[in-house]
C-alpha cells in the first residue's frame, strides 16, 4: 500500500541512508524529508534521491511549529521517523543547550503536530547512550530494553529526556509511537567528526590521529544499512509503545578500529596520538538486541570486517564529498577541538 513517511533530519549520516533504503525498497512510498541542514546536514548527500519524483525536500527546523504544521498538513504523513538531532557528543559538552533545544523541544513539537493533525505513526531514534556505560571488567552485562536510563552527557542527556516525553506521550495522549535505541553506526556519508571517518581521513592525510584517554574504550558498532532495516521493521511491524534495542553484537576498542584502518590504508601506527580524554567519557556500550529479533526476526547481516572495508572504500571513492565538508565550518571546529592537543 502506497505511504507517505516524512523523515526528520533526512540530510545527516543515518537519515539519508534511510532515505536511499526507503526509495529503492518502497518505490511507490512518498518520501518527505524535513531537515533544516546544520553543520551536519548536506544537500549534496541528497543528490541522488533528489532526482526521484518520489522524493521532497523540505528545509524546515524541527521546531518550527507553524511551519511543521503546515508541511504535515499538506503532505499527510502515514509516519514521521524523527532522525533529526544534534549528535555529536563532544559538541555537547561544549554547548549543551543547542542539543535541549532540538533533540527535547524539536521532539515535543513534532509530537504535538502529529496529536493535533492525528498522525497515524511516529517513530524515535533514539540511542544506546541512553543506558549510560558499563565496566570493561564485566563482559557478561549487556543494555536491555528494561536496563535503567543512567546519562553520561548532554548529548544522552537530551536524548534520554526525549524518550522519556515519548513514553509520557504514549502513556497520557495514546500516543501512536516507537522508539528504536541503536548502538554506533558507520558506514557512507558518516560527518568527519566522528571517529570511523575522522581517523579514514586524517590517515589518508598523513595527519595525526587523536585517541581520547588509552583508546581502551569499548563501542559497539553497526553498519549503518542494517539500522536502516531495523527501523523499515519496527515502523512496519513494531507494537506501539515498545522500544527496540538494535546492535549487532560487535565491541570494539577504539584503538583496535584505529589500527585497523591505518592497516587497511597501509599507514604507519606512529601516526597514533594518545590526547587528553573526553570529558565523563562512557567506558563500555553492549547492546542485547533480542527482543527485535525474537519479536520482529531482525539480525545484521553486514560483518564488521567487511562493513569497515566497504566504508573505507567509500571515503577513498567519495573524496568530493568529505573534502568539501571538511574544507568549511570544520576547520573551525577541528582547530577548536584538536588544535591545542
Ligand atoms: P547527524 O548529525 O549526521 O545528522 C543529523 C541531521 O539532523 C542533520 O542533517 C541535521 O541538519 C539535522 N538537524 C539537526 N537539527 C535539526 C533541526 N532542529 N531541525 C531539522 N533538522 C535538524 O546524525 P546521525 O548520526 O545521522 O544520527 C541520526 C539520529 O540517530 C540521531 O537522532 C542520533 O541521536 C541517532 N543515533 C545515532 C547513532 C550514530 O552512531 N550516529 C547511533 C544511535 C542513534
Ligand atoms: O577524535 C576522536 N577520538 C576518539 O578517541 C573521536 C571523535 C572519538 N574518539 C572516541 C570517543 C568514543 O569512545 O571514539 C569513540 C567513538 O566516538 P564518536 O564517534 O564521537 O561516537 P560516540 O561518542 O560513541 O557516539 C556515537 O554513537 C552513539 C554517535 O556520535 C551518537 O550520535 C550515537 O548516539
């Protein structure tokens, strides 16, 4: 049956792979992505999906009530998945009030729109942040779905409080909502900040690459088309009220992904450089994803050894893309973040 999905924050790295993900699995599926392009956000990610009459393209903020409004009231959403947030960790400790801003009030008023126009569905992506961390000496503990919300930054913070409106809204408004909380992603257009791609292109720039603290911390990472398939599920087939962990039950140092890739692009370690650690920084993330493959039949299907080898060649195939990103607004940001380190 022909839908119409509005996909918030449509212009970032997960957004936009679940936009290609929907208009080749959907093709008779409207896509309407509403993205108001941060720093984080880039139309030129979008160039293809632009292309199909399928695909709309809203430059809208979250919080715009009016402007939601009127966009939703023209294209009648059957769901709105809400990608759009701030999601940078490190930019959270520098000016936690932007992430309040659009992850807790941009989430609210996308929820009010769709309680006042009467949207059937409206899904949250949210984030394995939400759990806080776990001990490196206690490889037996995982994040369930029942496991206590405990923050670590303003980041998780923000994003915790918005699923916890979500869950408020489901309980006192029936509100039709899931939410999904995903372990980290990487895979095609991942911003240069983040860790995967920051160390992909300072290697192939001979440039140094900055561990935070021993590089021991532990992240659980997920190629970023199987989180794709995961939320096409629970959009489909998720009970209302739920939430859904997604991981793929893959832990990694950082420093073990690190040398990895130097030796995929056959660089030498010595370009390594240990840093001062990040603030609060969260030691261990280990997602248990059972309830969405017992319940809903969801399991990765990309291995980590061939996903990292895949995105690398990505970034060796797509220099215009990062270059013109890294060439902007994040030479301020990497000057401010790195430049004394
Ligand atoms: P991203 O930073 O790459 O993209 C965010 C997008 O949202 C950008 O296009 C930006 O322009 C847009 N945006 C920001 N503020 C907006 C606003 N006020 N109005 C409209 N658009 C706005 O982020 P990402 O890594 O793709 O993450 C997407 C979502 O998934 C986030 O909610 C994040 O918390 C969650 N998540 C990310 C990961 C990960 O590993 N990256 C893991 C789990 C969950
Ligand atoms: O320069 C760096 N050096 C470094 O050692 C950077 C940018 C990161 N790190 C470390 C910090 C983390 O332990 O690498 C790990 C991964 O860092 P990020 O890529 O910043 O991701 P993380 O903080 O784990 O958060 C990500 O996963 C959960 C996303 O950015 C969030 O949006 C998502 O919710």
């Amino acid at each position: 049956m022909k839908k119409t999905i509005v996909v918030t924050g449509g212009a970032g790295f997960i957004g936009s792979n679940f936009v290609y993900h929907m208009l080749k699995k959907y093709p008779d599926y409207r896509i309407v992505c509403v993205d108001c392009l941060t720093y984080a956000g880039n139309l030129s990610t979008l160039k293809k999906a632009l292309e199909n009459p399928n695909f709309r393209f809203s430059k809208t903020n979250i919080c715009d009530r009016k402007a939601i409004k009127e966009l939703f009231e023209e294209e009648k959403p059957d769901i709105v998945v809400n990608f759009a947030a701030e999601s940078h960790v490190d930019r959270s400790i520098e000016t936690p009030e932007l992430f309040l801003q659009t992850n807790v009030l941009g989430t609210e008023t996308l929820m009010d729109v769709c309680r006042e126009l009467n949207i059937p569905r409206y899904h949250q992506v949210s984030t394995d942040e939400v759990y806080g961390d776990l001990p490196l000496d206690r490889p037996d503990l995982f994040f369930t779905e029942k496991t206590p919300l405990h923050t670590s930054s303003p980041y998780s913070a923000s994003k915790a409080g918005a699923d916890l409106l979500v869950m408020a809204y489901v309980r006192t408004y029936k509100f039709p909502a899931t939410i999904s909380r995903c372990s980290n992603n990487y895979g095609p257009y991942h911003f240069p900040e983040k860790l995967i791609p920051l160390m992909i292109i300072n290697a192939l720039n001979d440039k140094p690459l900055p561990v935070y603290g021993d590089g021991k911390n532990v992240r659980d990472w997920l190629y970023v088309e199987d989180h794709c398939k995961a939320i096409d599920l629970i959009i489909h087939e998720g009970e209302i009220g739920e939430v859904y962990n997604v991981g793929g039950h893959n832990e990694m140092a950082n420093i073990d992904i690190v040398k990895l890739i130097l030796k995929e692009l056959g660089k030498s370690e010595d370009l390594i450089t240990f840093v001062e650690d990040r603030k609060g920084h969260d030691r261990r993330y280990a997602i248990d994803p059972t309830k969405i493959h017992t319940q809903l039949g969801w399991l990765p299907e990309t291995k980590f050894e061939n996903g990292i080898v895949k995105t690398i060649k990505w970034y060796l195939d797509h220099k215009d893309w990062w270059e013109e990103i890294i060439s902007g607004e994040y030479q301020n940001y990497y000057e401010k973040m790195y430049g004394d380190k």
